[in-house]
C-alpha cells in the first residue's frame, strides 16, 4: 500500500484538512502531523529554540506542540519512518485560502511541500481560494479540492511523479464546484502588489501594539504565459511546477560584467 504524509499550516482541527485526509484515505496508508496552532505565512522555518513534541490524538494523527509545518515534516520523516520505509508522497494543506505569486514565500502549506522535496519526497500543496460566490454560501465545501487531489494523487501512483528531485506542485483550487470549474491549467506564478498596511492601537496600559493589516489583492499584469491568479480567475484549477534554485540565471553574465 502506498504510503501518504499529510500536513498543513492552518492547524490540526481543520476542517479542510480532514477534508484532505477523507478524500486520500481510500488510495494509501495515512499519517498526518499537523501544527498545533494555526501557523500560516510562516514561511519555511524551523523551530531551534525550544523543544517540540508528538501528541498523538488518534492512530496515524499527531499534533505537533508547537511546530510549523516544516518542523511536521522534518520531524515526521525522522521519527516515524524508518530510513528504508519513507512515504511516497507529501501533501500539504488543504490551506484555507490561497498561495499564489511570491505569497508561496510566507506559505507554511508551501514551505510543508519545501521540506519534503528537500528531503527527497515528492510533494504537493494544495490551496482553496475564496469568494463571495460561492465560497460563503451555507454548505458549500471542498469538495473541488479533494477531487483534484485524488486525480492527482491517482495519476502519480499509477505512473511517476512529474517533476525531477527538488520540485514541488503547487496547486490553488477557485471558489467553485466540480460542475462550475473549466478544468485545470498549468501555471507560471503570478506577481503580487504589496503594500505596508500596519494597525496601531493603544492597550490598557498605554503601551502601543501593530496588527499587520489584511493582503492587498491587486496584481500586476506580466507576460510570458497564464499565471496562477489569471487561472483562479478564468475559473481553471492552477497547477504550477516550484522549484528551489532560486538564482536569477540570466543576470549572472550581467552581474559578472557589472563587478
């Protein structure tokens, strides 16, 4: 039986993890550590100034207490595999809201998909993008979510995993229903606008605190084919091949002439 390693960033008791975990439990065997509190735009981040610890809650569901997905999956690979016995795939999320541009920086469900390939598994994170459509009706679910990732899934244990060692797919599903959705797209990443959007606020005590403010949704318009947001937004799931080389290889003639 095919052995399946599931995390997330948004914390064990996710309802949209367990809609991950019910949707790939019929095609492998299932571990899952997961966060123990929400962890999201944690970025790829290790925990090394204090200890971590299982809680398993069930056979095959553990909480880390307190660790970030890469903590997860670091530790799930060392600990409850055997060297000989790894998990044929990592998944990631299913994260509640979308990574899509250089969001997939901050991404804990990303960075869950990071760790595994750096440790040489194949991996997916899947995200679930919202919208007053469809996503905020009374019983709406995941229910595009967990049948792209059973297609997947389906597809790379009956044949191979499409990408070469330190690659990762990166997958965002729109705010629809399997009927509504015009099927899936490959991708580029698209390009965010930032902006500094900080609170201030004034405590009991008189003492200032800051909440960083909600994400700009503004992107740029880039050419060179269909990014991940062009998709979401042409009601396509966005599937895009990441890599970890993150070296700017055409500058590196210009760079040398420049020094």
């Amino acid at each position: 039986m095919k052995k399946i390693l599931i995390t997330n960033d948004d914390g064990f008791d996710s309802p949209a993890l367990l809609a991950l975990i019910e949707a790939l439990t019929p095609l492998g065997e299932i571990i899952t550590v997961a966060p123990t509190l929400e962890k999201s735009a944690c970025g790829h981040s290790l925990t090394l100034t204090k200890p971590l610890r299982f809680v398993e809650l069930k056979k095959g569901f553990f909480k880390l207490d307190d660790g970030t997905p890469t903590d997860c999956i670091f530790l799930a690979l060392h600990k409850l595999y055997d060297a000989d016995n790894l998990p044929d795939i990592v998944i990631s999320g299913i994260n509640i809201g979308a990574n899509m541009g250089e969001d997939i920086t901050y991404s804990g469900t990303a960075s869950g998909a990071m760790e595994a390939v750096l440790q040489g598994i194949p991996a997916i994170s899947i995200s679930q993008d919202f919208s007053d459509d469809y996503s905020q009706k009374e019983g709406w679910d995941y229910a595009l979510a967990q049948k792209t990732i059973v297609q997947l899934v389906t597809k790379i244990f009956e044949g191979s995993f499409p990408l070469s060692p330190r690659k990762f797919l990166n997958v965002n599903i729109p705010a629809l229903t399997p009927k509504q959705c015009n099927g899936l797209k490959i991708t580029r990443t698209g390009s965010r606008v930032y902006s500094n959007d900080a609170e201030m606020h004034i405590n009991p005590r008189g003492q200032e605190y800051f909440w960083i403010g909600l994400i700009n949704h503004e992107w740029r318009t880039t050419q060179g084919g269909i990014t991940d947001v062009e998709a979401i937004k042409q009601n396509y799931v966005s599937i895009t091949p990441i890599h970890l080389d993150m070296t700017s290889h055409h500058d590196i003639k210009k760079l040398t002439s420049w020094i």
